[in-house]
C-alpha cells in the first residue's frame, strides 16, 4: 500500500468514526407515538427513525361532519324556511288495514268508487337516503317571496297563514323556483316520504295514537291538541305551527291544509287532511288522487330539499 492508498483509508475511517458520534449525540424530540424525531447537534438537521419493531400507524379517515337535524334558509326578503332531517335508514310501513268508518270513504282514481285505501304493505329501504322536510306547510309569506304574488283569499290571509288554492303544477312550480334561486335542491315529497314522515315511528291511525274523535264526528277529541279540523277550525286555515308538533318535530301534518305530494306532473296525491274535513280525513295513511290542474281552498304544500353537500 503507497502513502496516497494510505491517507484516503485513514481518511474513510475518520468520517465513520465522526458519523457514529454525531448518531451517539442526537437529542430525542417529542413526536409522534410511533417514531422519533431527532436533532443532530452541530448541525440542526432532524431525521425521523421508526422506533424499531414497530408498525406505523395507519392513516386515519376523518370522520364526517353528522348533517344537523334542523336547517333554516333565508328567502328572498331574509324570510325564513325551516327544514327537518328525515332519515330513511331502514323498512317501514306505509298504508293501513281495513279499518271500519276510517279508510271505507277512500275512491278509486279510476272508478270513483269506494275501497279501503292504500293496502297495508312494507317499503324495503335498500339504500337509505335523508332529506329535509318542511317543519311547517309552505306559507303566504314564504310563496310572495319566492313568487312574488299570494293565491290564497277567502279562508284566512296573513304571513304565517299556509298558502291554499294551488294546484299540484303550481307547488311543483314553485319548488323549481326555489332551486334556482341557489338555496338548495327542493321538490314535493314523495307520496311514502310524507306518511313515512307524518307517522314519525309510529303505526296508529294518528302519530299521537288511535284517538278518541269519531271518524265523521266533529265533537272535542284529542285531535283537537294537534290540528285544525271541521270539530275546531270554524271552517278557517289557521296560522302554521300553533298546535302539537309530532315526535319528529313537523307541525300541522294532520289538518289545516291538505297537502300535494309526488313529482309526477300528470297526477299526485292530497295527504293530511284539512281544517274543513272530519277526523276521518286526517289519519297518517289518508290519502287521495287529482290531475294537476286541480286546486281548492283547503290544499297547499310543504317541500323537501336534498342534504346540502
């Protein structure tokens, strides 16, 4: 070996020599659980070491922000709508059983004859959905905002009255409308959605039970506490939100208007009954037919929007 072989030997074993005390001298830092972190001194370079035998942590999913039960939007005018979660997680019933003096007034669309309602039968939920309903039926101050003009006269006017006299075409209209205005998506309920909704859990002819009221009475029951019917209402719609909500939180589900569902512009179901009908029009699962071009004094609307992203 020659001088030259010599120094650059003495000169590798010098640098392992200083890299092994520099490693010896690294201070720990506080760090992650599962490596460290250290400082070299002398020179501020940090490393990361995995601590040895060890794993490292898996990555961890954020966990999504759970949707609010409630939602209120500003319409035009800074008027307010409220809006309530309504999740569709799992099977549910929809429709009822014959039930005497109950559901043996409801017509068939097509024969005009009477049978006993929509047969009791099961909704498979496969893949569940949520949307936002109406807390209250959509009301006169909230229709001027949106369309600028109020359809309803003769059965009660003001702010807080439900809008009345318009037809399936027309709610279906104004749900447009206040999708465009950039607030949301919004529609009709579904015709399942809505007594799903109304029922809030429950499977009695009402959501607060069976009730007292005799199915074409108008004597003082317990609907009383609930809605404006022909027993309470003086043949007038009443402002929203003034009786007992159900378990959910929507108010006026049974009586003061009856209300448009579905999305068919062709026909749709009236569901709740109203401040002009008996306690037999009210039941969770009552339901009837018109062609959009009907409308009267005792139907409106409430809407739902689809979860905001």
């Amino acid at each position: 070996m020659d001088r030259t072989e010599k120094v650059v030997l003495g000169l590798v074993v010098v640098l392992v020599v200083s890299a092994q005390v520099q490693a010896q001298e690294a201070t720990p830092l506080a760090g992650p659980s599962r490596t460290h972190l250290w400082i070299l001194r002398g020179t501020g370079e940090v490393i990361t070491v995995p601590t040895p035998g060890v794993e490292p942590t898996a990555a961890v999913t954020p966990t999504p922000t759970p949707l609010p039960q409630e939602i209120t939007i500003l319409l035009p005018g800074d008027v307010p709508m409220e809006l309530v979660r309504i999740d569709f997680a799992k099977d549910f019933w929809v429709g009822s059983a014959p039930d005497p003096g109950w559901n043996d007034y409801y017509e068939d669309p097509d024969t005009g004859e009477p049978y006993d309602g929509e047969p009791l039968h099961w909704i498979d939920v496969r893949s569940p959905w949520t949307i936002y309903m109406g807390k209250y039926e959509v009301t006169q101050e909230q229709w001027r905002a949106v369309k600028g003009t109020n359809p309803s006269s003769g059965y009660g006017v003001g702010p807080d009255y439900p809008v009345y006299d318009v037809s399936l075409g027309n709610s279906q209209a104004f749900s447009i409308a206040l999708t465009n205005l950039g607030l949301g998506e919004f529609r009709l309920p579904g015709d399942h959605e809505w007594e799903y909704a109304c029922r809030a859990g429950t499977t009695t002819r009402f959501s607060f039970g069976d009730s007292t009221c005799w199915p074409t009475g108008t004597g003082a029951c317990d609907l009383d506490d609930y809605a404006w019917w022909a027993g309470n209402s003086g043949a007038q719609a009443h402002p929203v939100g003034q009786k007992l909500p159900n378990a959910w939180g929507l108010y006026d589900m049974h009586g003061n208007i009856k209300e448009w569902c579905g999305n068919n512009p062709a026909a749709g179901s009236i569901r709740g009954g109203s401040f002009f009908r008996a306690a037999r029009s009210c039941p969770s699962p009552a339901r009837d037919t018109r062609r959009t071009p009907s409308h009267s004094s005792e139907t409106g609307f409430r809407v739902v929007m689809y979860p905001p992203e």
